[in-house]
C-alpha cells in the first residue's frame, strides 16, 4: 500500500481551515456579527431578505427588517470557486440529478439551520467562540448524518446528472456577478438592514476578497462539513474531519488574540439560543439532508460555482427555505424558538426527507 | 466497469466500495466525470491495496484499479 505523506494527505485541508477560521475571526472583527464572520444559512437569508423576500422584524420606525443584506460574502464563495474551476479545467456544467427533490430538501434544511440558529460552518464557528449550545447541534449533526449514511448504504441514490451547456452552467455564477454589482450600486429598491444582524457587516469590498480567496481553496480542497464526518463513519477517511477541526481551534485562538474572550456556556451566546431540543432537531434535519443532497451548504454554493446546476438549484432552495422560515416565524432568535409553528415545520421536513429518502432507494450499479 | 459518470461524492466510491467488499476483485474499472471523485476513488482504492492509473475516457476519467 501507498503511503502519503501527512502533510499531501492533510496540507491542503488545515490550511483551508485555518484560512477559514482566520477569515471567520477577521470579518467578524472588521463588522460581522459575532460567531457569523462566515455562515452559509445566515447570509444566504440575509440575501432573501435584500431582495425583500422576507423582512424578519420589521420595525417602521427604521424602516427595514433586522436580516437584510446583500452578503458579499456569498458571491465571493461562489465566484472564486468558479475562477479557480476554470482555471484548473473543473468548470463542468451538468445538472438533472432530481432537481425538484434537491429543492424540497434544501428548503427543509434551511429551516432546519434557522431554528438552530446557523450552517453546519457557523455551528462549527461557534464551538469555536465556546457556544456550547452548537455542541448540542453538532450531536444532532452527526445524528442526521448518521441517519442519511444509513441510506447511502441501503442504496440511496438521487440518479446521475448530465453534462450541461456551457450557457447553463454560467447562469448561476452570473447571477452573483449580477448580485455585486447590486452591491456596489446599492439602488434603494434592495434593502439593507439598518438595525440587527444584517446592518452588521464588514466592509464589502474585504468581505468580498477574503470569500474570493475562501472559495478558491474550498474548490481546491473539497471543504465540505457533512462530508467529513460523512467519509469519516462511511470510508475511514479522516481528511475532511481535519479541516473541521483546524477551523474550531482557529477560532479558538483568532478569538482570544483579537480579545473577545472564550467563554464556554449555554446562554448569553452571541446570535444564539439555548433551547437544547430544538437546536438539536434543527441540525438533524440540516445533518439528514445534507447528506442526502451530497454536501453542507458550503459546499453547495462551491459546486454551484463549478457549473453544477443540481447544487445552484439547491441553493435557491435554501433561499425560499429563509423566505420561508422568516415569513411564517419558524426562524429562532436570541431569545429562543420561533412564534410560528416550528415544531410542525420540524416534523414536515422529517416527513418529506425520510419519504425523499425512502422513495430513491434505487439499487446502485455495480 | 463501474460506471459512475453523472454520479457526485460519495456515490463514485460508494459503488467501488461495494464492488471490492468481501469479492476483493483483482482488477476494476471505474469511470467517472469529476476530478473530485477521481481524487475520491483514487484515495480510496489505495487504502485498499490498490494501484491506480487514470487515464482519459471519452473526455472523462477512467480509473483502472489493479492489486
């Protein structure tokens, strides 16, 4: 048997980690909210809500929603995955691997991250910044995880894609392009929070680069939560779960360097609430479906990047879900749970995932 | 020959697990249109004793898995 060497085996995925953990720390420095210097969920719902598909705590006095933002940090991810794609010959548009399916999980899924409050990244970023409650989701993480592993193994299968022309491939990247150039020209019809989480930002132009950045080392090293434990329990594979861990110990030490402290605890967590059951369900559903769908949410937005129409689907489905989830008060706050029916959401998404999961289990070839 | 193509990860080395497991084939071909699950595979295929050479196929990638 070939040996790799530590550093080709591993090299590539620390150094993402911690190029992530790092720029997790810094934008939150430079703006961001606390424990979200980089959150797939949040800012994709951020994004919604800028282009007013949802105005989550609305206040008429200010005039906007407390999550509304374009995120500069989402177009970076994408457009930088898709740079470094073409650059190394890996833009190759295909898509039609069940993509009505993808949709309805993704929207699951992003109820689920909202109800406990972040991705698996930011739920990662915050055991970082010691926020025990992302403990809890992490356990319900690996929970869904282990439950949609169960039926990779019985044959799970959302059947293959296919190439795409070149055009297709591009519709999703230039919908970014589209998004910055909104960014930057900031017309009045495209809303910008200016209370709450979405009027907290870092400044766009560095949030931009550092994702840019981000995203082309994402693209390179495969960086995708779900799949490390994934391949972790599935394979033996352990690469992917050391990224993940580079990006906790980062942040543990990027926090304490810029001074914000480290303070392991349940409560008084920056964006974050303390209601064990429903934080730990919510990271089933994400842990569940991510699976199902082949990658975190990152990882969705990086694919999408390498012209794979099935993930830039996916992603408008965890746009609708934040539309959704804010609409009908599924969403949690600081101060806990939703007001709308969560645990009916809750129980939809376990329904129609087991019923996706159920109903694909086609015999793999081979 | 383990037709992959169309197929993202974990799915490419999903079907080459199953191919190996408890058969332990001398020899398999697997095809796929990705350079992650060509890296995948190949990872794969080498913790389990294999040799692997990659080759061009139809504008893919075919991986021939040898003990």
């Amino acid at each position: 048997m070939e040996k790799e060497s530590f550093f080709k085996r591993y090299g590539l995925l620390i150094a993402t980690g911690i190029v992530v953990g790092a720029a997790a720390v810094l934008l939150t420095a430079q703006g961001n909210p606390a424990n979200m210097g980089f959150c797939i969920a949040c800012f994709l719902r951020d994004i919604a809500g800028a282009l007013n598909f949802q105005r989550a705590g609305f206040d008429a006095e200010v005039g906007t929603g407390i999550v509304q933002y374009l995120r500069p940090e989402i177009m970076g991810l994408v457009l930088g995955a898709a740079l470094m794609a073409a650059v190394k010959k890996e833009f190759r548009p295909k898509g039609g691997s069940a993509p009505m399916a993808r949709f309805l999980i993704a929207v699951f899924v992003m109820i689920g991250a909202l109800v406990f409050l972040g991705c698996p990244l930011r739920m990662v970023i915050r055991i970082g910044g010691g926020d025990l409650n992302a403990v809890v989701g992490l356990v319900g993480f690996v929970i869904g995880i282990l439950i949609g592993i169960a039926f990779l193994k019985r044959g799970f299968s959302l059947q293959r894609a296919y190439k795409q022309p070149l055009a297709e491939g591009l519709v999703f990247p230039g919908a970014m392009v589209a998004l910055v150039i909104l960014l930057a020209a900031a017309p009045a019809f495209i809303i910008f929070s200016k209370s709450g989480p979405g009027s907290q930002r870092a400044p766009w132009l560095l949030a931009l680069v550092v994702a840019l950045v981000v995203g082309a080392l994402a693209q390179r090293s495969r960086l995708c939560m779900v799949g490390g434990i994934r391949d972790a329990v599935l394979f033996r594979d352990f690469r992917l779960v050391s990224a993940f861990i580079a990006i906790i110990v980062t942040v543990m030490v990027g926090n304490l360097l810029v001074g914000n402290g480290l303070t392991f605890s349940f409560t008084d967590q920056p964006v974050a609430h303390n209601e064990a059951l429903w934080n730990l369900l919510g990271m089933v559903l994400v842990g569940w479906g991510s699976v199902l769908l082949g990658g975190c949410p990152l990882r969705q937005l990086i694919l999408a990047g390498e012209g794979n129409t099935d993930s830039a689907i996916t992603v408008t489905g965890f746009v609708v879900g934040a539309a959704v989830a804010h609409n009908f008060s599924l969403a949690s706050s600081a101060t806990g749970i939703g007001a709308g029916p969560v645990a009916l959401a809750v129980a939809c998404g376990f329904v129609v995932l087991a019923v996706i999961s159920v109903m694909n289990l086609a015999k793999v070839e081979g | 020959m383990i037709d992959a193509r169309g197929y993202s990860c974990p799915m490419p080395v999903v079907m080459v697990q199953k191919a190996v497991k408890g058969k332990d084939p001398d020899t398999l071909e697997v095809v796929v249109d990705n350079q992650c699950s060509v890296e995948n595979v190949t990872r794969f295929a080498k913790n389990s004793g294999y040799q692997v050479t990659v080759s061009d196929f139809e504008g893919d990638f075919k991986l021939v898995l040898k003990k």
